[in-house]
C-alpha cells in the first residue's frame, strides 16, 4: 500500500475573498489567483496522482480542472466530500456569525459530535457523508497492492481538517490552530487494520504537537484567520 490519500484544499474562490460563508454547492468560482495557486500545487510535487476527484462544488471542480491540466487525468465528481454545510449561517460575513460556526467547530474536535450548525450539520452529519467517500476511495484504489499511485480529492478546508483529525488521529489543539491555506493539503497515508497515518498538514510533518491552546474563535474574529480554511 504506497499511494497516499491527498485531501487538497481549493483555490482561492470568489466567496474567499469576500471573506463570505460561502458553503452550499455549487458556490462561488475561483479568482484568477485560485486557478494560478492550483496549478502550483500540481507543479509542486512530488504527487504521483492516479485518481483525481473533487467535490461538486464550482471551485473544487475548477481546481481539478487546473491540476488535471498537467497530469493527463481526467477529474472525476464524487459526491460527499463536500465543505461543512453551515445552514442559517449561508452567506454571512460577520463576526457573530463566524464566531458561532467556530464555536461549534471547536465542540467538534473537542468530541462533541452532535453539535449542530443552526440549520446546517453537526460533525456527526459530515463524517457519515465523508467517511464513506474516503472508505470506498481506500478499498478501491489504495488497498490494491499493485495501486501505487496517490488517489487526490479536492476537497474544502473545515471538511477536511475535520475528517483528517479523526481518520489521522491529531489532536484537536493542533488541528484548531492550524488552518489550511488555499490548494494547501493534508496527506493521509493507509496503514494496517483499516487504520491512517497523518504524514504531512499543509506545509508540516510530523510530530504535530498540541502547541499553544488553540481559540478558534479569536483566530477569526480579532486575528482575522479564515473562517473556512
């Protein structure tokens, strides 16, 4: 089992820039800027992709497009990896609103699963539709013995630092205080008993120490971080 899972955040988007909620499909396209930082993670390396998949959102979809545009793939939907689906909160771009979705995101990674969004999901809601994406990406692709290709989906920040805490088995305090930059990724490698290894976080290898106790909340409200990243 050599292929890796490489969960990439997307490009910069318009609703990034506008420093909106912008989560329910089909959402905003890339900037310019979010099609250039895609084909630099392509050109990047070293990924030696044999999948490529994105969420169906417009700008996971086009950040696809850009990375494929290098590597003779073909990008392929998959449906539930998708970002957190923030409900009442669409579309919001003030600080109550991005300090009640962090507020929940922090129940999350503290183990609080059944917090939910208001209208939207709980954590519970995005594991059991992402899990499941990722299992059948693994049992088809990764688990092959004679696979030994990296499997890229392109995916959404939250959902993603979410999912990667748990299948990778990081700490809460790091993966709170360390967001995701746009086309930044996070590396999942498969080990035995069904079971993941982290091995890189955006720009980080391992160990991932719990460092400083994490304020989400803070991080994006006063220190202006973003809320989705």
């Amino acid at each position: 089992m050599t292929g890796r899972l490489v969960l990439v955040r997307h490009g910069q988007s318009v609703g990034n820039v506008e420093r909106r909620l912008d989560t329910r499909p089909p959402g905003t396209a890339l900037t310019p800027l979010g099609r250039e930082q895609a084909r630099a993670f392509a050109a990047a390396g070293p990924l030696r992709p044999g999948l490529l998949a994105h969420s169906v959102a417009t700008r996971a979809a086009q950040t696809a497009e850009e990375i494929a545009g290098s590597l003779a793939l073909a990008p392929q939907a998959i449906p539930g990896v998708h970002e957190v689906q923030v409900g009442d909160l669409e579309d919001r771009r003030d600080d109550d609103a991005f300090a009640e979705f962090a507020a929940t995101y922090e129940r999350w990674h503290h183990g609080d699963w059944e917090a939910a969004l208001p209208g939207g999901e709980s954590a519970t809601d995005v594991l059991d539709r992402y899990l499941p994406a990722v299992g059948e990406l693994r049992a088809r692709y990764l688990d092959d013995h004679d696979w030994g290709a990296d499997v890229v989906v392109v995916s959404h920040g939250a959902a993603i630092r979410l999912v990667a805490a748990v299948l990778g088995g990081v700490g809460a305090g790091f993966a709170l205080d360390h967001h995701l930059g746009n086309a930044e990724a996070v590396v999942l490698a498969p080990i035995t008993d069904g079971r993941w290894s982290c091995v890189q976080w955006g720009t980080l290898a391992p160990p991932f120490g719990p460092g400083p106790e994490a304020d989400p909340v803070a991080d994006v409200v006063e220190r202006g971080a973003d809320p989705m990243g």
